[in-house]
C-alpha cells in the first residue's frame, strides 16, 4: 500500500473507515434486538423482523451476528 499514490491511500482508508462503521452499527443493532428480546414478550421475533427490516443497509450483518448471539457463540468467527 506504500506504494500506492496517496490519493488511492486515502480513498482505501476512507473505505475502510465507512465498512468499521457499517460493521459497529449492525452489531449495536444486533445487541440491542437481543438485549431487548424478553421484554417483547411472545411478539418478539416479530418485533425483532421489523427492526432488522427498518434498517436495510445493515440487516444481513445484523441477522448473522444476532443468529450467533442467540446460539450463545458471541465470537465473530465466520
């Protein structure tokens, strides 16, 4: 990467920092659908679709991650 203009640098950190970030809210998602699964009651898996569904850009990494969380492996192992 050092040998890269630092323009194209810059441009494979901003991408980089926009994916962590991605990456941070879709687990803060996750977290908070599990943390607040009991208080839901029965409804919560219905609850918990359209949370997930209100955010489209971060569902797919936030189902993976509330998945693992429910089968209690909280490692972020693919």
């Amino acid at each position: 990467m050092a040998s890269l203009p630092a323009e194209r640098r810059e441009q494979i950190e901003a991408h980089k920092q926009e994916c962590l970030e991605r990456y941070r809210q879709a687990l803060e998602l996750a977290c908070s659908i599990h943390a607040q699964r009991r208080d839901k009651g029965n409804g919560w898996r219905m609850w918990a679709e359209r949370e997930l569904a209100a955010h489209p850009e971060l569902e797919r990494e936030a189902r993976a991650k509330l998945n693992r969380l429910m089968k209690g492996q909280t490692s972020d192992r693919a």
